[in-house]
C-alpha cells in the first residue's frame, strides 16, 4: 500500500546556520514519501542556494511567517502537512509517527510533536530545561502536524496574528476532531543563545500578542496575567527537576522573569495606545 505524500513546509528568512541541518534532518526521516516546500522571506545570504539543493520548491513570500506557511500549504499537494521552522531538526521517525497518530482515528486532525532545545552557552542549556517542562502541557504546545483538507478549511494560520498564531490554529483544529501527540521530538536549535536578544525578541512579539487576545477562539489562553502564573507553577510543581542543577534552576527562573517582565512592558505599551485612541 502507498504511503499517503506528506508535505513539509518550512519557512525561513536569511538563516544559513541552520536551514543546512534542518532541511538534512527531513531528508532522513524514515519515511520516505515526502514533499519539501522552502518558502523564504526576502533572504539576503545564502538561504535559497541551501534550499535548492535539497527541493525545487522553493518560494518567495512575504511580510510575515504565518503568510509563508498558508503560501506553503496552498502550493502543498500532500494529503497532510507539516509546518517546520527553519531553525528546527526532526529526530527520524517523526513523520512516520505523526502519520500512523493521524490515521489510527479519522476524528484526529492535528499531531502535536514535542520539542526539545539544544544549543551552546548558559542561556541555551537555561532554555533547555525550561522547554523540558513544556512537553505534554496541552495550554502550552501546539499542533504542527494537520491533515491539508482541515488547514485550508479552516484559512491555516491567521495572518492577523503575528504572536499566539501557532495557538490559535491548533484551537481552531481541536474544535474540529481530535489531537494527537507523538513520543518523538523536533530539537529547537537556539544557537547561542543571548539573554538580551532574546529578551528584545520576547518584547516584539509581546506587542503584537493584543491582537491574539481578541480573538474569538474559545479555548484560548488568552490572559497574559494566567499565562504567568501558570507557567511558574509548572516550574514549581516538579522542585527535584527545577533545582537537580540549582544554577540552572535559578537561571531559568531569572530568564522568565526577564521574559515575562520585557514581555508585560511591551503589551502593555500597546494596549494603553490602543485604549487611547479607542
């Protein structure tokens, strides 16, 4: 029996320390019936000549990720997809595992798959155990995996949101049938990992996250003020794991406190303007 094609998209923008080793760990999976789509943003560097050589699907689009993957799956022509970012690598069973989730139940519509971080310096081995926490947390991890026929039914990604997107559609999806989870893992590639960068990045996409909280998804977790409180008490409800390495423990709690801290500055800058002008 022919496997059904599965379609990966991955979008990227001036990434060539990482797309090479991504786009690697797709072509190794263990399942071989697999469509590649690379859908760039305007890269300056070497990211579309790394593309090319693993697919001739490769694409230009712009302005933001959530309009490179809904570009992505409407070029897809696989019975299911899977949105991949490029800083991303699959373990090899992945795909294989998310299609046998996907077409054990015809209700299942979506594939949750765990991520692990790895990366150089403190700050990544900090992201590491954070991210440990995370897997299994329903209100935390989204689905990446979908069957196509529900993506373009339900508009993909909304591309209003440029914070809480991933969320919002894995909601939307779970209203529609089920989710599934994998055992097997993407690893998030954080390189090296600085705290100050990635605290600016945390305070742009906390700008944009108003947008999320209007949403009309009902089960979304849309209360920045539950969305910290829950998240430190998932670091406290496991104390042995927090603290096995009481440096790392400590560190990732600082981190989150930076994150949360930029984050509430930035939201909370661009409600007020919007208030105003309301």
């Amino acid at each position: 029996m022919k496997q059904p094609l599965v379609s990966v998209v991955v979008g990227t923008r001036n990434n060539t320390a990482t797309l090479e080793a991504c786009l690697a760990s797709i072509a190794k999976q263990s399942y071989k019936n697999i469509e590649l789509i690379v859908v760039d943003r305007d890269s300056t560097d070497d990211t579309k000549d790394i593309a090319k050589r693993f697919t001739k699907h490769v694409y230009n689009r712009q302005p933001e990720r959530s309009v490179q993957r809904n570009y992505g799956v409407e070029k897809a022509t696989g019975t299911y997809v899977v949105i991949i970012d490029s800083d991303m690598e699959l373990t090899s069973g992945v795909i294989a595992a998310c299609v046998e989730a996907i077409t054990a139940d015809p209700q299942t519509k979506g594939v949750i798959i765990p991520e692990e971080s790895f990366g150089q310096g403190f700050w990544a081995q900090c992201k590491r155990l954070e991210r440990s926490f995370y897997i299994g947390i329903d209100w935390i991890e989204a689905a990446r995996f979908f069957r196509r026929e529900t993506y373009l039914e339900l508009g993909g990604y909304d591309t209003n949101l440029v914070s809480g997107e991933d969320w919002d559609l894995s909601q939307r999806v779970a209203q529609t049938g089920k989710l599934a989870r994998v055992s097997d893992l993407i690893r998030h590639n954080e390189g090296h990992l600085q705290l100050f960068k990635t605290l600016g990045k945390k305070s742009h996409y906390a700008k944009k996250f108003t947008a999320y909280t209007n949403v009309k998804t009902p089960l979304a977790n849309r209360n920045p003020y539950m969305i910290v409180i829950k998240r430190f008490g998932l670091y406290f409800s496991k104390p042995h794991k927090l603290f096995r390495n009481p440096v790392l423990g400590m560190g990732v709690l600082f981190m989150k406190v930076c994150e949360f801290g930029f984050g509430a500055t930035g939201f909370w800058t661009v409600k007020k303007g919007q208030d105003e002008v309301a």
